[in-house]
C-alpha cells in the first residue's frame, strides 16, 4: 500500500531528527577544536586557500566518522593543522563595521554555552573588500552574505562567490556580520548588512562604482538575511526606527537597502513575518536546486512577490542539493556542473537590473 503525503513526510522528518542526534553526539567532541577555527575560515582573505580548503575537508572526515577513537585522533590532526595555518605577509585587513562602541542590537546575546553558536558574544561584524585589478572598470559592487552561521559557509559562499565575480568584473564585499538566528535577531542580522551597503556607496569614487550599481547577494540564511534588509531598511526606513537611542552617523546619510537582490537558495520560511508597509522591494535574482527543501519556501514567497509588482527572475538546477555555491572551493571539482551556471546568470540579471 502507498505511503500517503503525510507519512512520507513524517518518514522524512524522523529521518532527519535521528540523523541530527548522530551530528550532535559527535559535534561534542569536535566543537572546542572547530570553534577556534572559525576565524580562520571567516578571514579567508589572509591565509591561504589550499590550507584553509585542506583543514575544511578534515573537518568533514571527522563530522563523518563513525568510530570514536578515530574520530578523536582526527580531531588531534586537526588542531595540528589548525595551529600551523598563519597570515599571509600581504594579507587584507578587515574593515570594522561600527565604530568602537557601538553596535545597535534587540537580541539578549551574554554566554555560548556548548559552544552552540560560531560566535561569541563579544564578536565585532565586519567588511573585506576583494577588488578587480586597477586596469579593469567594474561593473558594479556586491556584497556577499554567507548562509548558516557562517564558519566555513563564509569560506566557501562567501569568499569563493567573491572569487567568481571579481573574475567576471565587479567589485565585491565580504561580509561578517551577525548571523540570522545564530542567535540574533533578524533586525540586527540586516543592520550589519546595510551598514556594509551604506559603507559601498560611501566609499564609492574610491572603490570605482556608481553608487546606485550596490547589490546584495544572500545565500540560504544570508538570503533571509537579505530579505531582512529590504524589509527593513528599504524606502525611507531607517536606524532609528528600530534602535531608539541610536545616534546616526555619517554613513546613515546613504540608501541602506541594495539595488538589486541575489537570493541563492535563502527564500524566507512560509511560517515567516513579512511586512510589506513602505518597503520598496529591488529587483530580485532565486538560485534553487530542484532537490533543494527550501524550494518550498520559495514556491510560497514567489506569488507575494508578484502580488507587490517585483521584478522576478528564477532559475532551478535539476538534480542539486542545498548549499552548492562556491563548493568547487572545497571540493576541487565541480560536483553540479549545473548549478555553477548561476554565477553567470546572475551577471546577466545584475547588468539589466543597473541598467533600470
């Protein structure tokens, strides 16, 4: 007898639970290791990829590791690794946010107990800016937004997207800000987010752009995130209207919400709020893998978006999974040859939408 739609999915839920509880037992033994590896995956810029790439695919073994006792010896290897990754003689320096201080914030954020979360509570968000060459005229800036918690989503999402459209001619920014839920709050997530749009169109003539050519690419948590920034900083939203006693500064006198919006896989929970007074929503960019869970997310969002007029381009990849974008970072190859299309798709994408 068939399985009806209900218990398919409760099939797939429990599947998914007892596979979690397996990913929790051996996280315990490998979270002091990895949490102390988090900044070197979060300033890829300094150090150098091949490293970076090798301690992540270590990582993964141990993740991966049935046996414990292997497991831990894994672990010791990795921290061996870990140790002997240093800065590069030339490395970038990252461009600190918010002034010393300062960091507007509606989330209780005091203690990580179990290292639950990447960052702690004394993490201070964060900008890199990875250029074209002097002789090249960009096309235009993006900043890029990593997905989960960041950590190595930030290594490879991240970084290695800006990798991808530095190639194809645009300025790009890598973002470390506060993470959606990990544990922050949506508001705070999306104020790090416009400040570093705010800080681009600052810094415009310097970095070379039109000031109206900013866009914002968001994958899975950070495309929520993304969202997040239209929702409330778009328009004539600002600071203020969600931190009080916030005292403006001089890059709160630019637009704090992108031009054109690139939503890899991150398309806001069906069960999620959106308010749509005095937003102005860009045009918007989805990359979704047709095996991919968050198209159910998307196949709610799209008919909203059409409800309020928005400019909508789609794109889905037979046979891909989540979390695809810059996977060829870690793994050497491209696994979803398909799904690497995206990046020049959304070159296209990115090129009408300045145009209007």
């Amino acid at each position: 007898m068939a399985m009806t739609q209900e218990e398919i999915l409760a099939e797939r839920m429990a599947a998914r639970e007892a596979a979690m509880a397996v990913q929790a037992e051996r996280r315990k033994d490998f979270a002091p290791a990895e949490h102390k590896a988090i900044p070197l995956y979060e300033n890829a810029p300094c150090y150098e990829t091949e490293k970076l790439t090798g301690l992540q695919r270590l990582g993964a073994r141990i993740m991966d590791t049935d046996d414990r006792g292997q497991r831990l010896e894994l672990i010791r290897l990795f921290e061996e690794m870990r140790d002997s990754i240093k800065e590069l003689p030339d490395h970038p320096d990252p461009v600190q946010l918010w002034p010393e201080g300062v960091l507007p914030s509606v989330t209780d954020y005091s203690d990580n107990p179990a290292l639950r979360w990447n960052h702690d509570p004394d993490f201070r968000p964060f900008l890199y800016e990875l250029l074209v060459p002097e002789d090249v005229t960009p096309k235009g800036l993006v900043v890029f937004c990593a997905g989960g918690d960041h950590g190595t989503a930030m290594f490879h999402e991240g970084y290695g997207s800006c990798l991808d459209f530095i190639a194809m001619g645009y300025q790009t920014i890598l973002l470390g800000n506060r993470t959606n839920g990990c544990p922050w709050k949506g508001q705070d997530a999306a104020a790090d987010a416009s400040r570093a749009i705010r800080y681009a169109r600052a810094n415009a003539e310097r970095l070379r752009i039109d000031p109206g050519k900013v866009a914002l690419a968001g994958f899975s948590n950070g495309g929520i995130t993304g969202e997040n920034v239209i929702q409330y900083f778009s328009g004539e939203k600002k600071m203020t209207d969600i931190y009080n006693d916030y005292q403006p500064d001089e890059l709160d006198e630019f637009y704090g919400a992108p031009d054109a919006f690139l939503c890899v896989y991150g398309p806001r929970y069906e069960s999620a709020p959106f308010s749509w007074e005095g937003v102005v929503y860009p045009p918007v960019f989805f990359a979704i893998g047709r095996e991919d869970g968050a198209i159910d997310n998307f196949n709610y969002v799209y008919p909203t978006l059409l409800e309020h007029n928005v400019k909508v381009e789609i794109h889905t990849f037979a046979g891909t999974p989540h979390g695809q974008a810059g996977a060829k970072l870690l793994d050497g190859y491209v696994r979803y040859p398909n799904f690497q299309m995206w990046v020049p798709l959304a070159d296209y994408f990115l090129q009408d939408a300045f145009r209007n």
